[in-house]
C-alpha cells in the first residue's frame, strides 16, 4: 500500500466524512451572502443559474451516494432529467422548471444526512468486497469533489453578476515574501517521468500511470503576469494576424478581442473587473481570464510556445530523485504557504507569493491562482478505461477541447493535484485560466 494513500476502510471513511463536510461547508459559506435572487437568475448563456448548480449538486449524490449504493432515492426521474448536464446545456437551464433555492438547499441536506447515515453505517468488509466504485472510498471523492468542482463554477457564474452586486471574496494571500532574484526560465533536463495517477480517488482520465519519455525543455518559473500581458498589448498583439492561428484570429476578429475579459481602460489606466467591483489593475499577478488563443497567440508574441502537458506535469511532479509527488512541493496537503486554492485569495496572488510551494526544480504557483492552458489536446492515455460513467471523460476526447492544469485560486485543495486535467474550448474566457510559456533549449 502506497503510504501516501489513505491505507484501511476506516481511514477511507474519516476521509469521505471529511471531504464531504468540507465541500458542502465551502458551498454553503459561498451561497449564504448572495442575494437568492442572483441564485435563481440566469446571468449568462455561458452558466447555469446557480441554483440549477446546488440542485444537480443534490442529484449527482443522490444517484452515487444513494442509489448506485443500493439506498432508496428521494425524488424521481423527473429530477434526474432536469438536472442531467448532458440533456440540458447551459443556455436552456433558465427555462426549466427548477427547485427554487430553500427547496434545493432542503434537497441537498436530505440526501446529505441520508448518504452519511449510509456510510456510516457501511460494513467495512462489504464496501472491500463492493468493486471499484467502493475500493477506497473512490465515489465519496467523486461526488465530494464534484461539489468542490461546482463551487468553482458558482464562483464563476457569480463573477458575471453585475446586479445585484456581489461583493468580492475576502483575501487571505500572504504578503510576497521578499524576492531573491531568480531567473525566469527553468530548464528541466530530458527523460522519461511517471505521468498520471492510479491514487484512490484518481479519476479515469489520470489513469493509468505510465511513463512518458519528454525531451529537455525550459519553462517559466511563473506564470505570465497582467504586466507582461500588457507588453504584448502594446505591442498590437491583438492587430497582429501572424501571431495568432487561423481559428483564434477569427475568433479574436468577430469578438472584436481586445484584451482580456473584465478589463477595461479608465482615464488611462487598466482596471479589471471582481465581481462588480472595478479596481486597479494589479501588474504583477498572473493575466487570467484569456482564452487558449490568447494565450498561443502571446507566447508566439514572446517567441516561446504553451507547454505540452505532460511537460507540464514533469515540471510539477517529477525531480532528480524519479519520484512523482502529489504536489509541487511534495505530498503534504496545500497549505495557504504554498498555494493560493480556495478559500485564501478571492483573486491570483502576485507571482513570488509561495517560494515554498516551488517544485523540485524551483517552478512556482504551478497548483492555484490560475489554471494554465497548454498546447494538448484532451486525449485519453495508453490503456484508458472509461470509469464509473463515459460522460466524465470519455465522450470529451479528441482535439475539440484543450487541458488545463494547476487549478485557480477558486478550486478547492482536496480536488486539485499535479496529475489532475481539466479541459475546455480554446474560446473560454470566462473561465480562471491564464497561462505560462515554454521553450525548447536550443540543444537539448
Ligand atoms: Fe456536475
């Protein structure tokens, strides 16, 4: 046994207890100071109103926790049909006929107090005997932290309010700490690493772990800054056809792109957008809310690439002593020393805020702040195996979608880890993305 992994079913047990609290007290802290009328408007044909969010929340425990698990279910198939993210895209949410929020947050408590009395109640031989939806606990990490996941889609949705106004999300970010000079580039030597994860909570798309050979490359030492950003700006980044692909040109042309999203210019300086506060615009945090194109489109600016995926996770995982951590840092949890997850920021930290939270190779805020695009596409690794559904993953393979790693300052630490892939259109803006450059050495 892995000592990393929580070992015997009773530790798997305190940890589904735990991460199932902790979720739910994440969401409720989040929802309560929201006026219910900005939970039950649509916004955005891009997001569900959020209360849709907190009652499909419900729903996926309802159908994991309860009756995948051989426990009666609470609502019928009604409810299933409505809060099905795959039958209803997000621009239609609004018209259906939806639980008002006292009645989902009834909803969600119902089945709460249900699947934990299940649980607890579980006989620990059974649940080993149970297959793989039970080995370790894995379907208590699934619906705990796809409520954790929503709390970043809520987060989102709530970013896009503008009446009623929302206030921003208090910080707790650290001051930077003191900044020796460190060079901007790392370079990671070439060779083959461990990419993905068979933990017990792993998802099937990080499954299984394998090795993948990846050639030496240079990467960042931090993400690009709003500072950065603006250089390129500047520089007519967004006049200039030659820096962008053909799609992302289009896309940059017919929406008239000219910089990120929730920036505008007053009386001659940048502001950005936080919820419905408009503030100055901090140069030295990493640029977030561009799309992939953007991103592609500044790194040919700077004459560099977006990292491969799986240099992205080299450069998070892997060391000189050939073996993966969890983390950056190592396989402790996140700690507000080392990232900025929720709830620390309510926004990116400046970049040199967590030199502890550095990889072996010294790379900084890889886990927080933003999530970071890269030139992969979503593809499954040798030997995947679709798990426990084919809509988690599987039906989003192919080169529609592009990864993300890292997490933003709005994902929850027990979700995010150097092996977790998040993917999404090359066109998302509204999303915590940003992103950090690579090169290849002129000899490897
Ligand atoms: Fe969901």
């Amino acid at each position: 046994m892995d000592a990393r992994e929580f070992g015997g079913a009773l530790a798997w047990k305190d940890r589904a207890r735990e991460a199932l609290g902790t979720s739910r007290r994440r969401l409720l802290e989040l929802l309560r100071p929201v006026p219910p009328e900005a939970l039950s408007a649509q916004h955005s044909r891009l997001m569900s109103p959020p209360v849709w969010d907190l009652a499909h929340v419900a729903n996926y425990e309802e159908q994991w926790l309860l009756r995948a698990l051989g426990q009666p279910g609470i609502r019928g198939p009604e409810t299933d049909r409505i809060y099905d993210a795959f039958r209803n895209p997000r621009p239609t949410r609004g018209e259906l006929p939806l639980l008002s929020v006292s009645e989902a947050l009834a909803y969600a408590e119902q089945v709460r107090t249900r699947s934990l009395r299940h649980l607890d109640a579980l006989d620990v031989e059974a649940a080993v005997r149970g297959g793989r939806l039970l080995d370790r606990g894995f379907v208590y990490g699934m619906v705990a932290r796809h409520e954790q996941q929503h709390i970043e889609t809520l987060i989102a949705a709530l970013q896009l309010v503008t009446t009623p106004p929302i206030e921003p999300l208090p910080s707790r970010i650290p001051a930077p700490r003191p900044r020796v000079a460190r060079p901007r580039e790392v370079l990671v030597p070439g060779g083959p690493f461990e990419m993905g994860s068979d933990a017990a909570w792993a998802y099937d798309n990080e499954r299984p772990r394998h090795v993948v050979e990846v050639p030496a490359f240079v990467l960042d030492r931090f993400p690009v800054t709003n500072r950065e950003y603006l250089a390129f700006m500047e520089d007519g980044g967004y006049r200039r056809e030659e820096l962008w692909e053909p799609a992302g040109w289009e896309f940059c042309r017919s929406e008239r792109l000219e910089h990120p999203l929730f920036w505008r210019r007053k009386r001659g300086e940048w502001e950005r957008r936080r919820f419905a506060h408009w503030e100055r615009l901090p140069p030295d945090e990493p640029v977030c809310h561009v799309c992939w194109y953007e991103a592609d489109a500044y790194a040919r600016w700077a004459g560099r690439r977006l990292p491969t995926e799986a240099e992205w996770e080299k450069a998070a995982a892997w060391g000189p002593n050939r073996r993966a951590r969890v983390h950056p840092w190592g396989d402790s949890r996140p700690d507000s020393r080392r990232a900025n997850l929720w709830p620390i920021g309510g926004h990116p930290a400046p970049v040199g805020t967590f030199p502890e939270g550095a990889s072996a190779w010294g790379i900084e805020q890889l886990l927080g702040d933003v999530w970071e695009w890269t030139s992969s596409d979503f593809q499954p690794y040798p030997g995947f195996r679709a798990f426990p559904y084919p809509e988690y993953s599987a039906v989003f393979f192919g080169t529609e979608y592009k990864v993300l790693r890292g997490g933003s300052w709005a994902v929850a630490p027990d979700t995010i880890s150097n092996t977790f892939r998040n993917w999404d259109y090359p066109i998302r803006r509204q999303i915590f993305a940003g992103f950090r450059c690579a090169r290849t050495p002129e000899r490897a």
